[in-house]
C-alpha cells in the first residue's frame, strides 16, 4: 500500500477485536475542548468588522486552562490563564461564530 501526503491507518482483526495503530510521525492531536467553563472564568464578547475579540478573566482564585471553541471555523489555543489574569483572543474570518469557552 502507497500513501503520498495522507496518514495511513492500519487496522487488523486480533482474535476478534480491532486494533488500530497510526504512523510514530503522526502530529499529536489539538486539546480537545471539554465542558463549558465555570462561571468564574469571565467572557466578554464582542462583534468586530471581520469576526469577534473574546476576553477571558480568571476569577476562580486557581489557574484555569480555557479556549474558546468557535463554530464553524477552528477553535483557539488551549490557554493557561493564572488566578486573576486575562487574555483576549481575536477571530478574523467571516464563518466562525462564538459558541462557547471550555475547559481544556
């Protein structure tokens, strides 16, 4: 079998049971996003010309590790916000639309 560009996964039946394996060079996967975030982790959001800006404070008196997950376009990084910090991420594209912050 000839793969050019595209992982190639190879799966075989053990005994009844499927096993699947990926190549080693495989890229490791993105954080996924978990639930909601709690209440603590505050969210501003606003409409912008070309997309969102989404600030995110930590108010939970311990370090939180959020994104935020955008619909219809890809999610932000996985960001490690500490007891009273903020971040504002900033979504430039005409598909994507605020859905929610997650824990990550």
């Amino acid at each position: 079998m000839r793969a050019t560009g595209v992982a190639v996964v190879t799966a075989a039946v053990l005994g009844g049971a499927l096993a699947a394996t990926a190549p080693a060079s495989a890229a490791p996967a993105a954080p996924a996003a978990g639930g909601t975030a709690p209440a603590c982790v505050n969210r501003y959001v606003t409409g912008t010309v070309n997309g969102f800006d989404v600030l995110l404070t930590n108010n939970c008196g311990k370090t939180m590790r959020v994104k935020v997950v955008v619909k219809y376009a890809s999610d932000s990084p996985c960001y490690t916000l500490r007891a009273g910090a903020d971040k504002l991420y900033s979504y430039e594209g005409i598909t994507g639309q605020y859905d929610r912050t997650a824990v990550c």
